[in-house]
C-alpha cells in the first residue's frame, strides 16, 4: 500500500500556470512513497518543457507506463528517452501497431505513435516489460493491463482503426489505466480510458483486492458519448462513492460539466502544472 501519493500534470491540453505549455495529450508524474512513475509522455512538444518549468527531474524517472499508442500520449517518448536513462517502461504488446482515426468519409488521420516497435523502445531504456495482463511496477502500484470489458453502453470513443482503408476496427486491447492502493482506496490514473469508464472501475477491484475507489484522474474519452453514457458514467462513479474526480485530456465539455455539477468539491481540475496528493496533506 503507498502511504504518499502525488500527482503532478505534466502535460495536458490546458494549462494553468505561467511558463508551461499545453497541447492536445496527457502526461502525469507520480511520486508513490518515493518512486517516480512517468504515466504517458504527451505528443512530445510539451513534456521536457513543462518537467523543466516544474522542477521534475526526468532523468530520476524509474519507471514509465504508456496507457496506449496514440500518438497524444506515445509522442514524447523519443524526445526524452535520453533522459530517462535504466528506466522501466510497462506498455502492452500491441501499443505499437498501426492505429487510424476516420473523421469524416474523407478524413482518415495516422494516430498512431511515431514509434512502431517495442524493439526501438528496447534499445534506449533499461527493460520493457509487457503488460497484457495486471502487472505490479511497485508495492501497491499496479498496471492493470487489458481491461475486459464488460458492459453493452461503452465503446472505445472513437472510429478508430488499425489499417488505412478504415476495414479493420481498432478494439484499443493495449488501453490500460494505473491503479494505486492508498488507505483511502484506489486511486484510478486513466490515459484515454478506450475501455470504458465504467469497465476500467469495475475491474480496478478486481486487480487490486480493495472494494472501494477513492479518486479518478485523466482522460475519460467521453468527448463523442450520448447523453446516456455520459449519465451512467457519473451513475458508476456515484456508485463507487468516488471522493475526488478530476476529468482531462479527452473526456470532453459535455461530460466534465456533468461531473463538475454532479460532485461539486469532490471536482479536481487537472491542467499542466496541477498538483493531487493522498492524503491531502502529503
């Protein structure tokens, strides 16, 4: 179980701060009684810039977990990995695939990461470890790898694809979220959430053996969710009796305004350059 926890925005698309930058991706610092665990990377514009401006040391990153491989939070990984020297890097074994985004009929975007080998990750840090499954970084610290999903309401948020002719959907298998065991609960860590919301709380217990989730931060991708899955989103959270709840990235207006409404000052902002620690006081 990790005693202190803190939680510092390192990139993110807005920015709350003088001297930082914001951009369309996600990137978390985490500090679990004195690890530090780098949580995605951005697009890459950001990350140095903002760790810099923010007094975080990337060169002390011991490990680093890549929630899935779009390119908004794979992005900044060869921008630093000289900087991240032995570090460990949690990433699923499909993160490097081809991966599309079809806007419109003649819209079809590369989202994937400018990296397209776990191979090319291997030769500049310490290991890579592959997270298909639930996989422990630290005592109390888990990447929960694949996340089954099991409900008929979510999606992966998006039309999104592994080949260019947009014929092969993307079921988004390597999205993986970071569960943390504090006394006051889980505390959830989400890139984009592909799985869903509602199935990635679901099975936060299932990984960690604690019944109760205390916090959920980062993106929640319900920026294109009907109005009945924005609904049974804030319904799961209310359920779990979630304590802090800080949407990001692409969880969307929508969503986050039903949030902010539904928990009032159980609502976290998270722009680059915000701070959550467990307990508050740590």
């Amino acid at each position: 179980m990790v005693e202190q926890l803190r939680i510092r925005v390192l990139v993110e698309n807005t920015a709350g701060r003088r001297h930082v930058l914001a951009e369309h991706g996600l990137a978390f610092w985490i500090e679990a009684d004195g690890r530090n665990i780098l949580f995605d990377t951005g697009q890459g514009l950001a990350l140095a810039h903002n760790a810099e401006a923010l007094g975080v040391d990337l060169a002390a990153t011991q490990d680093l977990v890549l929630s899935h491989g779009h390119y908004d939070h794979t992005g900044g990984l060869d921008r630093v990995w000289d900087q991240l020297g032995r570090a460990t890097v949690y990433v699923h074994p499909r993160a490097f695939e081809s991966k599309f985004g079809r806007w419109s009929e003649n819209a079809v975007h590369d989202i994937g990461s400018p990296i397209r080998s776990i191979d090319q990750v291997r030769a500049h840090v310490g290991e890579v470890v592959s997270t298909a499954g639930p996989t422990k970084l630290a005592e109390g610290v888990w990447a929960s790898g694949e996340i089954p999903r099991g409900n008929d309401f979510e999606d992966t948020g998006g039309p999104f694809f592994l080949d260019e002719s947009c014929r092969k959907p993307d079921p988004l298998v390597d999205d993986q979220a970071i569960y943390v065991e504090t006394p006051a609960g889980v505390v959830v860590l989400l890139g984009c959430a592909h799985a869903g919301l509602v199935n990635t709380l679901d099975y936060a217990g299932e990984v960690t053996q604690l019944s109760h989730i205390h916090a959920v931060l980062g993106g929640m991708h319900l920026v294109n969710a009907s109005e009945e899955r924005i609904s049974r989103s804030v319904a799961a959270l209310r359920d779990h009796d979630v304590q802090v709840v800080g949407p990001a990235h692409c969880t969307g207006l929508k969503a986050t305004a039903a949030m902010l409404h539904a928990f009032g000052d159980r609502f976290v902002s998270l722009p680059v350059g915000a701070a959550v620690s467990f307990p508050d006081s740590a």
